[in-house]
C-alpha cells in the first residue's frame, strides 16, 4: 500500500464546520490536493470539496481497501460508522488508470444527495477519444450515459 504523506495542510476548524484551504498528501509517487469546506454530523457528512491529483489508480485503490476489509473488524462499541456523504465533490486528475484504460486528464463533479450519487464527467480522453458522460448510482442500481466523439478516428 505504501504509507501516506501529509505534506502541506492548512486548515481551520470550528465546532463541526473545517474549511481545507489546501492539503498536499502525498501516496506512493502521486500527489492529491484537497481544498474546500465539510461539515459532519453523525448521521451527514455535507461537504463542497476539489480534489486534484496528478495520477490515480482506482484499481490499485480498490485493492488497498478490499485488504483493509479483510482485516479483522473492530468490536461494535467501538466501529466507526461514516456518516452519509451530501454535498459536491469536484474532481480535477491528470492521469487516471481504471480496468486498463487511462483516462488523460479526467474532470468531473461527483454530487451525493438522499438517495443518489452523480457523476458528470465533463473531460475524460482515452485512446485519443473524448468521453463526456454521466453515472447516477442509486443503491445497487447505474445508469451510464456517455457520448463518445472523436475527430478523424472511426468509432466503431
């Protein structure tokens, strides 16, 4: 997995409200940067968030956590439990690796609400195709609707 570095963080905190000016964090050879504002409940976590990363890999992610699963769980008077995420995540990587495809760079805004999850992929280019799109997830329900375009390539 590799340890986590917090390189830079400047924060400010009152009662359940922390507004990030910026963290720089540090993973293997990759660096996130957050920045925004949350505000947690026990129930919500309501959130206005930029995340911007140099490179990422979610398959690699995914098998950090699905380890971490595996580990022995915590008793329940003492598991903690994360509160429902609301709010706006938007986020800005250069380079994402996901089911073997590298998305060069890839922008999107992640918003929770009740009930869904929304994804507007507004820049994602893979082998040179632009894949803007959308991803509503609701329980264990996705739709995708994405609308591939190339110039001077054929699509088929």
């Amino acid at each position: 997995m590799g340890s986590v570095h917090i390189s830079k963080a400047a924060l400010t905190a009152a009662n359940n409200l922390l507004n990030i000016t910026t963290a720089v964090i540090q993973w293997q050879d990759r660096t996130l940067r957050l920045s925004g504002a949350a505000t947690l409940s026990p129930e919500v976590l309501e959130m206005n968030l930029s995340l911007a990363a140099d490179a990422l890999d979610v398959d690699e992610l995914v098998q950090v956590v699905e380890k971490k699963r595996s580990l022995p769980t915590a008793t329940p008077a003492n598991r903690f439990t994360w509160p429902k995420p609301l709010g706006l995540v938007s986020v800005d990587i250069d380079d994402l690796a996901l089911g073997g495809y590298r998305y060069t760079p890839l922008h999107a805004d992640i918003s929770f609400d009740q009930d869904r999850t929304h994804i507007d992929i507004t820049a994602a280019n893979v082998c040179g195709i632009s894949v803007p799109g959308r991803i509503e997830i609701a329980g264990d329900k996705a739709l995708l609707k994405f609308k591939p375009r190339a110039r001077k390539r054929v699509l088929a």
